[in-house]
C-alpha cells in the first residue's frame, strides 16, 4: 500500500475534518503513505477531482465542522445523473470512479459515511475496490458501532437550545416544541431529550398519541407548572398513522427536510388544550454546524488511526466501529440497511421513564 484516497459523502457532520486529519498524520508518519482527498465525495471520484493531503493541509481543522473535502448528498454513481446527447440520464458510472483511482494509484479508498455512502462503498468493494469506511452521522442510526462521530456534537446543540427553551417557557407559562434530526431513529431526540430535561420525548420508535401528551401537560399543570418541554424526532409517528406526520402535512417531495411535525403537533395541541399557549422550534441544521464537541473529536480522531490500522493490517471491505469502548472493525455487508434504531426496552428509555418522561404512549 502506498497511496490512500479519502472522500466524505452525504450530510456533513461534525468530526468529518478531525478523520480526515488523523487518517493524513497517521498514514504519512507512521507508514509513509500518501493521502489525496476526492472532492465533494463520490462526485470527486468520478471527475478525479482532488487535492494532495499532508501535515500541512490538515492543520488547523481539528475543531471545525463541516468537511475540507466538502460534500455532496445524491451523488451514487452506481446510478448516477449525466448527460447524453443533450439529454439527462441516470447510468452506472462506477467503473469510470474505478478507472481513476488505478490511474491515481490509489490502493485504498477510505469513505466517510452514513448508510447511503457507505453502501456505495460496499458495492465499490465487492467491484474489487480496497474500502474502508468510517461511520458518520449525526443521527447515530449505523449498526455494528456504539456510536457514529457526530452525533455528540449534535445532542450538545439540542441540549443548548433546550435550556433555552426552558427559561422562556417558564417565563411565559408556554408549552414549547423542539423539532430535531432523526428521519429513522430517535438517539438525538432521546439523549438530549433527558439531559436537556424534557417533559416530553417523541420518537419514531414509540408512536405517540395527542392523549398521552395532553396527559402529561395536563398532570404538570395540576402540580402547578405551567410550561412544559417537548422535543420531538423529525421522523416521529402518530399512532395508526402509516404516514410520518411531516410527510403528511407538506406537498413537498422531500417534506422530511422542510420539518413539519413540530408545527403539526403545535397546531394539534393547542385544539386540545386551549388554555396553554404553544411555540415551535425547528432546530434544522443548527445541529449539524459549528464546532465539533470534545467528545467526537477524540472519537473521531480514533477512528481515523484505527483506518490506518486496517489498512496497514491488509483489511478492506469494512468500517471501523467502536464495541464496548474499544476500536474494532465490522464488515460493510454486515453494517449497510440495518437502520438501528432506539430499542424501547433499554436502560436509557427506563431512565426517561423513571424521571416521569412521557413518550407520548
Ligand atoms: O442523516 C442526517 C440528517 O441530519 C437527517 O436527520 C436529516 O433528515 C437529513 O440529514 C437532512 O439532510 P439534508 O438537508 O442535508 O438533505
């Protein structure tokens, strides 16, 4: 092995730069390999689009969000948008990605990724391509790791906005909503929702009723507080709704993006209890922004050294992973469509419960 190519797909995340830096530092110093890094992912890939990566280039990203290499969400080249004689088609254009890198030299390609960018990795592996991916996304729903960068730093934004909230809402005695990421899995919503203190947690593992949290806005009430906190998944669902809530309340093709849960469930309540006053918050991606935590740096940088590792070690096909506090290693076929989500009977779920949490049931 002697040169390694790194690219970041899909939503960006804090900690996508802090790999990056520790996979450069770690691959030149300690096995005298080079480093470029693809452009704006799979994309770069396509248009051998990208930059030499040295102590240099990395230095000074440690803490930044974002991506150096930037990135792009759509761009799978297993079905990929070009134009032929003037016209728009989706084709297969892996072998052109192929093509590249045995032209760069590139022996290895380490991937940055959630589910979707790292299938694409898998299928780059099983064309014959030594990959190597890196669990990313804030939503923390990737299977086979404890946990993904970027989900810390993401829980830190909510739990902020929460302590917010709660002096507000005990100012104006009002029932305030915090939309937050969580399209499949409600880690965000669940993590920040108890130690940002919420009254009131909706995932999209636990269907929720307008009942269930009447209830609980109804039982504060009675004990004389008058403001209540909800944070609710983007992808919560309402009981006997097939539908995710946003999905039904916009026209848009993508609604997922556009929130719309916390302005339903805004609208829905206050029919239901006249007498409160309801504000909604749609945090966006305020949550996927700014500096990475302290926390997803160190894991961060740890995943990149462990990429290194594999790749020394001759492993491909996989993605590093965290199991149990230790760096290890899970085959990409084993990680790609499992979707993890919150399970409902877990220690975190007790605890909400016993802190008088309702979850909407
Ligand atoms: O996958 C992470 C995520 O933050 C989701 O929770 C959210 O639905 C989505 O990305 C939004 O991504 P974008 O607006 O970049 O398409």
């Amino acid at each position: 092995i002697k040169k390694i190519g790194i690219l970041t797909g899909g939503g960006d995340c804090p900690g996508l730069n802090a790999v990056i830096r520790a996979v450069t530092k770690a691959a030149i110093s300690n096995y005298g390999y080079e480093v470029i890094g693809y452009k704006f992912g799979y994309r770069g890939l396509y248009n051998n689009d990208f930059i030499k990566l040295d102590a240099q280039s990395v230095s000074g990203i440690l803490h930044k969000g974002g991506t150096i290499l930037y990135s792009s969400n759509k761009d799978n080249l297993f079905d990929y948008m070009v134009e032929e004689n003037g016209q728009k088609i989706k084709k297969d254009v892996s072998d052109m990605a192929v093509a590249n890198l045995k032209k760069e030299g590139v022996d290895v390609l380490v991937v940055l990724g959630g589910d979707g960018t790292l299938t694409s990795a898998r299928d780059f592996a099983r064309k014959g391509v030594n990959v190597i991916g890196v669990p990313k996304t804030i939503d923390n729903d990737l299977s086979k790791t404890d946990v993904t960068f970027g989900f810390n730093s993401a829980v830190d934004v909510v739990v902020d906005a929460l302590d917010k909230l709660h002096t507000t809402a005990e100012s104006h005695h009002r029932i305030m909503i915090l939309e937050v990421m969580g399209r499949n899995a409600g880690w965000i919503a669940l993590h920040a929702g108890i130690a940002g203190s919420a009254d009131v947690i909706l995932i999209p593992e636990i269907p929720y009723s307008l009942d269930g949290i009447v209830a609980k806005i109804n039982e504060r009430s009675q004990r004389g507080i008058p403001f209540s906190i909800i944070v609710v998944s983007e992808g919560a669902k309402e009981k006997g709704g097939e539908l995710t809530v946003c999905k039904i309340v916009s026209d848009s093709p993508d609604p997922v993006r556009l929130g719309g849960i916390g302005n339903k469930l805004a609208l829905d309540l206050e029919g239901r209890i006249p007498d409160h006053e309801f504000r909604n918050t749609v945090l966006g991606h305020l949550q996927r922004g700014g500096i990475t935590s302290a926390y997803d740096r160190l894991l961060s940088t740890r995943y990149g050294i462990a990429a290194v590792e594999l790749i020394a070690a001759g492993k491909f096909g996989c993605m590093v992973a965290l199991q149990d506090g230790k760096m290890t290693y899970a085959m990409l076929e084993d990680v790609i469509g499992e979707n993890k989500q919150v399970d409902i009977h877990s220690e975190l779920i007790y605890v909400a419960k016993s802190l008088g949490v309702s979850f909407g049931e």
